[in-house]
C-alpha cells in the first residue's frame, strides 16, 4: 500500500463566530468563512481525511514530496520527516499542518483495519466527563459581560450535565481588560452559584506580570479551583517555575509554547508546571500528543487536553490515568454548541445528560462528513499524485 495523491479541498460555510483584533472568537452576525478538508489516498482505494487551515502550496510543495509513494503505516517516519522539514519552512509548515497529515493518517489506518483509532492506540474507556469551556469574555448584554453573567451561564451548563466549568475571562482588546480583580470576581460568582463541590478552572489573560499572576492564584487558592492556566507568557518558563514555588494553586502547562514534546519535557523536569497541556493542534498531531502523554503518565501527572475535536477525544480515550476531562466547547450563551458544524451529518463530541462525551465506535476518527455539503460549496480542488 502507497500514497499516491493528497487532495485539498476548500469550501465555504457560514460562521456566526467573530475574532477581534487579537484574534477571540465572539458570537457576532452571519458572515461567510472557509475551511479545508485534507484526504490522503492510497493505489489500493483506502484514504483519510481530516479538517484543518491547510494550503494548497503547502500541500505541493512540501507534504506531497514527502508522503507520495510512501507507505501510509509508517506514520511516525512520517511525521518526523515533516518535523524536520519545519526548520526551514515554519511559516508553510506549522504544527496544524503536521496536525491534519498525522490525523488523516491515523484516519486511513483506522478505516483499512476496521478500527476507531483510540483503540489503535490501545484502548482504556469510551467515554469521557467534559468541562464546559466558555468563550472569552465580552461586552454583549446577555452574554459573557459581568461576572453575574458567568454565574448564570455556569449554572445553566450545570443544567446540561457538565460536571465542572472553566472560565476564559476578559481579554484585550475589550476596555478594561486585563484585571485581575474582575477575573477574580468572576471566579467567585462562578464558585457561588456552582456550590464548594464542582471543579473549576481558569484561563486569564496571557501575559499578566509574576505579581499578578501571583495574585490570582492566591485568589484561587481561596476559591477551592481545580487548576489555573497559562496566566504570564509560557516562554518565560521560569516564571512558571517562579509561581508553582510561591502557590498550592495547581498550575497546568504549558499550552501554546513551541516544541511539541521537548517542551513539555523541560517544564516537567524544571517544575514549571503540576499538571501537563497538550492538544493535537499544539505538538503536531496524535502521534506527538500520545508522547507527552506518556511522558506525564511516568512522572505520575495528569495530561489535561487541550482543546476538544476528534483527535484529542480519541487520545483522551486512550489514556487509562492522567486526563481527567474533556474541553468542551468554546462555549457561549448565544451559541448552540450541541448543533453538529454544517459539513458533518452528526457532532464529533456527543455529550450525553450525565456530562460524558461519547468516542464514536466508527472506523478511523469516526467523522461522519458530508461530502454533498462540501460538494456544493466548494472554493477550489486540487489533487496532487504519484502514479507508483
């Protein structure tokens, strides 16, 4: 079996998800979008496909020369090649690149076996509880504006079944932020409606100085939460080690800083963080993903997900001890997050009343895509192939 093509094809949707200036996503009005279905092909008819910002250039001039005429099993021969292809080519070839070649391929594998992939990856539960994940936070009246309007939006994912909820709070651009204080007041109004019992977590703004987030975790502290995240810049590593010294807090990191699972390595062996992040989208897909989570299971420490979507759930479902939920969301009191996006037939993350989300049993990663859907909005299609 060897790859013969890689196909990109792009299409329009429409989006009722907004960024500001700093690039949050914010409910906001109708507007058209783009995305990209990558599907890698094989001379015996199988393929896999994944979502994600892929272009086309990139495709050609980089990921076909190495995946064409290779063998679509060797996957981590093939991520590694792409990796070292980064140093050079970084601004073509980010880690969500490396994410959707490393997801389509675990897709293919899953669907010539017959398998769903977490139990390629060997298998240790179906289901998992999720943490309701808010958006940041806004100046809409009725949304994400005051930290009563938190409290009454946790209470109501209380209602749908989360067990736990994570606040995203204010960020710049919107006036006023950031503040310390009215993050801190928002975790309170979130720990007062929920009760002492839920757990909860924080995602501040990014770039708080050491005082500050000194500050907030101290708050924490008070306010019984589960774990805080990324609150000064994670290149600054020793900050982080700064602050896991001077809190009980639990601090979970990192989360966007580059280096997949090297980084992650280093902070554990520094103590910048108690319990490891990690996401597809951050180290490049599942192969890297399923390496810091081993790395965390042998230091006894929780690997938290980042992120939802079918790569970090299959993952999740994988993992017999660290990973204690699944992100749910980004979440919003205007968005109807349960409603499948419109190029699938069904969600990728069904979360039953009881606040468990469900790994579909399907082959591969388990999407069920609408293929006439991406058909009819289609922007451009390109195949590139090697005919072996």
């Amino acid at each position: 079996m060897k790859i013969v093509a890689v196909n990109v094809e792009k299409f329009h949707y429409r989006s009722k998800i907004v960024r500001d200036s700093e690039g949050h996503g914010h409910p906001g009005p109708e507007q058209d979008a783009v995305q990209s279905l990558l599907t890698i092909k094989t001379d015996d008819g199988a393929s896999g496909s994944y979502f994600g910002a892929i272009e086309t250039g990139t495709v050609e001039h980089i990921v076909a020369p190495v995946l064409v005429g290779e063998d679509p099993f060797y996957r981590e021969r093939i991520w590694h090649a792409l990796k070292e292809r980064q140093r050079l080519n970084l601004s073509a070839l980010p880690d969500r690149v490396l994410t959707a070649v490393d997801l389509a391929l675990w897709d293919l594998a899953g669907r010539v076996l017959g398998q769903p992939v977490h139990r390629l990856l060997g298998a240790a539960r179906d289901k998992v509880p999720a943490y309701a994940s808010t958006m940041v936070g806004d100046d809409l009246q009725g949304g994400l504006d005051t930290p009563e309007a938190y409290a009454r939006f946790a209470l109501a994912c209380k209602e749908r079944g989360y067990p736990a909820f994570k606040l995203h709070t204010w960020q710049p651009p919107l006036p006023g932020a950031p503040s310390v204080k009215r993050d801190l007041a928002a975790c309170a109004a979130v720990r007062e409606a929920l009760g002492p019992d839920v757990p909860l977590m924080l995602d501040p703004f990014h770039y708080y100085s050491r005082l500050e987030a000194l500050e907030l975790a101290r708050g924490l502290e008070g306010l019984h939460f589960l774990w805080m995240e990324e609150p000064m810049d994670e290149h600054s590593m020793s900050s982080f080690v700064w602050l896991c010294e001077q809190t009980s807090l639990p601090i979970c990191g990192p989360e966007t800083a580059e280096g997949k699972m090297y980084t992650r390595a280093e902070w554990i062996k520094a103590g910048a963080c108690d319990m490891v992040r990690g996401g597809v989208g951050d180290v490049g897909g599942i192969t890297p993903l399923v390496k810091v989570a081993h790395l965390a299971e042998a230091f006894g420490m929780h690997m938290e997900v980042h992120g939802g979507g079918v790569g970090n759930l299959h993952v999740l479902c994988a993992m017999a001890t660290p990973g204690l939920y699944y992100e749910r969301g980004l979440l919003h009191p205007f968005v109807d997050y349960d409603a499948p996006l419109p190029w699938l037939n069904e969600s990728v993350d069904p979360m039953d009343d009881e606040g468990y989300v469900h790994v579909s049993p399907k082959p591969g990663l388990g999407m069920d895509i609408n293929f006439d859907y991406i058909s009819d909005n289609r922007v451009g299609n390109r195949e590139l192939s090697l005919r072996v």
